[in-house]
C-alpha cells in the first residue's frame, strides 16, 4: 500500500513536473484500431488501449496528435481500469493535440485493456494520421514504465461529404431536456423528439438506436405517428441518440447521430491547502485549491472571504492586506454540466506585533514544501478511503502549484 499511494502522488504531480528521470519499461499504448474510413461531416470512435507487460501500473496519460485541418476532436471518455481522471486533461483542437490521464484506485494493473474513446469528427476530405506522441506516460510506482517503440498510429481516410438526395425524406432532432449537443446536463431522464419531412416517397416508419456510440446503425422500428422517445436514469456520460426514416418506397433516410452529454454528480472533494492558517497583519496568505471531476471535468473555481460574493479564480491563490481579524475561506469548484461543490477554512489573522507560536527558524515555503513529501502519512489508509486519498493526492499537486507557481494572483 505504502508504494502503492507513493507511487500515486508522483504520478499525478508528474502532469506538472517533467518524468524524463523515470526508466523506462516494456509497457505499450496503441490503438485497438490501425485504420478508419469516414466521410466528411460524420464521427467515429478510437479506442486508446495499453499493455501493461505485467508490471503492475497505476497511471496513465495519453498524449494524441492529429491534423486539426482534417479532424475536430469532440470528446474523450474513460472506458477501462483507469477510472479516476487526473488534473491537466484538455482538448487543443487549434494545435490538434489531446492530453487525457487517469488512474486507478483499485489496485496496480497488470495485463492489457482499454483506456479512453476518443471521438472525432470528420471536417474535409483527406488522408492523415492519429497517433500517440512520446511524452505519453505509463507509470508504476512512480516510475516510467512505456516502450516508446510501441506507440500506436492510425491510418485515417476521409471521404468526401455523402452527396445529398433532394428525392429523400428528411429526420431533424432536438431534446429538450438536453438541447446543445455539446453541453453537459446534470439531468438523468432524456427526452428525444424528431420531425420527419417527406421527399418524393412518404415515411412509414423509423429506426432508432440510444447507445455511447458515436455512428450506430439503428434497428429499432418506431411507427412513423410517434416523433417522441424518452430515456431515464440515463447513466453519466456522452451518448447518442441514432434514428433515420424508412420511405414507402423501402429507401432509408440519412441517419442522424446526435449527442446527449450527462453527468449528475458534484466533482470529488476539493483539496484546499493553506499555507499558514495564523498570521500577523502584513503578511501574505498563500491557498491552492484543486479537484477532478470524473465525467464532465471542472471548468472553474470562485472563492469567497466571509460573506462575500464568490469570485472566479484560480489557484494559487495570494491574499494581501487583510487586517486583524477571522477569516472564513470559501472555495467552489463547478463542473461544465454545473454541478457545484464547496470547501471552507478559517484563518485568523492577528495584530502587527503579535508573538504566534511557530517553530524555530519557521520559513513559510519550506513548510509547503514540506507538504509534497508526505506520502509515508497516507500508509495507515485502507484502500476503502478513497475520497480521502483522493484528497491527499491533490494536496500533493496543489502543494506542487504554490511551489512552483508563476503568477501570483491577488485580492485586495
């Protein structure tokens, strides 16, 4: 256990410091897929997938590159062991780079899997690549363990645009329960409605398909009276609603793929570290705050002093020229489908002249960087404390962030 969340701490705060130190190991990430076809305007799914080579990882962070001309990527979901996603996640579709991390709370693994789907949206015709690039990280204990010889490419080859048939009928698709494809919602029943405009040949009916896949071929007949479906407990995740017509004249309608994004649960725990909880009046008081969201990731943070209003920020966070007095520190961190959880500290702040009782020689950076080396601390946790070990790892990081911050934000 103690190598284990040893292990885990340098991992995540890896995705702040560089792991060019760590050896590297026989461990492969690729892609279940070597090459696409796709048309312009439609979507398709990769699957990133690893080999672990039997040693035992507990992190892994997945560095793709692709040709933001030809390719958007639309999103990124977890689909294996790595179940926790790590701070520094991001979609860069201007440079055509996806950096996704994640790890695992219930035990090393040791054998081969699926890590993340990576959905991607065709924009012009062509041929490119989707590859991995070396700064990808397969991570035990702390230590590299990836063969960058054996990282995976795809072929991709894209189509021009499927020629329109003005002869056809046509299904347009909205929720209102959901209705922007690419916004999260907290809610978890799904309602579906669909208008169907005749061609030349009048529709008798529909098939329809709700699954988490982007391009699905829908089987499942709906009589051509009913334009409403809906879904409940829908579970948190990005899914899409398939449907296209069948005519008199037995041709099919284009089919329509449109997404529903769902995550009704608040982001983990917020690690929030002050650097010094007393201090004399004059002095700067030092906070970070960090968090994941397992789902739609969090998009901000607000603090608020007292009873203040929240304010958007970010950490690390300095607070200058507080008088004398107490402090209660408030942070939310929201995720992108608005679910919000909050943590809180007090501060007290004494008068110029007032004696604390600190330890001699006290060094307020020291004391924080005393903080990133205490995983022996978190030895006693039993593998069922995972909220709170998710915690401690991300006062590690957020430790990481006062450390090595380059801005100094303030309030005054």
């Amino acid at each position: 256990m103690k190598h284990f969340l040893t292990g885990l701490l340098i991992a995540t705060s890896a995705f702040l410091l560089p792991l060019s130190a760590f050896a590297a190991g026989d461990a492969a990430l690729t892609f279940l897929q070597t090459q696409v076809s796709a048309r312009a305007g439609e979507s398709f799914d990769l699957i990133v997938t690893y080999d672990a080579a039997q040693q035992s990882v507990d992190t892994v962070r997945a560095m793709v590159k692709f040709d933001p001309v030809v390719l958007k990527a639309k999103s990124v979901v977890l689909v294996g062991a790595f179940n926790h996603s790590a701070p520094g996640n991001v979609i860069d579709n201007s440079t055509g780079k996806i950096s996704w991390g994640a790890f695992t709370l219930d035990g090393r693994v040791e054998k081969n899997g699926s890590f993340a789907k990576v959905t991607f949206e065709a924009k012009q015709e062509g041929k490119t690549n989707v590859s991995l690039d070396a700064d990808s990280k397969i991570i035990s204990g702390g230590e590299e363990k990836i063969d960058l010889k054996k990282l995976g490419t795809v072929a991709v080859k894209i189509a021009g645009a499927e020629p329109e048939d003005p002869t056809l009928s046509v299904v347009e698709v909205t929720s209102a329960s959901h209705p922007e494809e690419e916004k999260w919602y907290p809610g978890r029943s799904v309602g579906i409605s669909w208008t169907g405009k005749n061609g030349e040949s009048a529709l008798t009916s529909y098939l329809y398909g709700f699954d988490e896949n982007s391009s699905t071929n829908p089987t499942t007949p709906v009589p051509a009276n009913k334009t409403t479906l809906s879904f409940a407990d829908v579970k948190d995740g990005i899914h899409y609603f398939h449907i296209k017509g069948v005519q008199k004249d037995g041709k099919m309608t284009k089919t329509v793929h449109r997404a529903v994004q769902v995550d009704g649960i608040k982001p983990n725990g917020i690690a929030l570290t002050i650097a010094e909880d007393q201090i004399i009046e004059g002095e700067s008081l030092w906070m970070t705050f960090a968090t994941t969201d397992e789902t739609s990731g969090v998009v901000q943070y607000q603090v608020a002093i007292n009873n203040s209003e929240f304010k958007t920020q970010i950490s690390p966070l300095e607070l200058t020229d507080l008088k004398a007095g107490t402090y209660f520190v408030r942070i939310a961190a929201f995720d992108r489908a608005g679910n919000v959880i909050y943590q809180g500290q007090s501060v007290r702040v004494y008068p110029p002249g007032t004696e604390l009782k600190r330890p001699e020689g006290y060094d307020a950076k020291a004391e924080i960087e005393a903080v990133t080396k205490q995983p022996e601390a978190a030895k006693s946790l039993s593998s069922k404390n995972r909220n709170l070990l998710i915690t401690l790892v991300l006062v590690v990081v957020a430790a990481f962030g006062i450390i090595y911050a380059s801005k100094k934000k303030k309030i005054k």
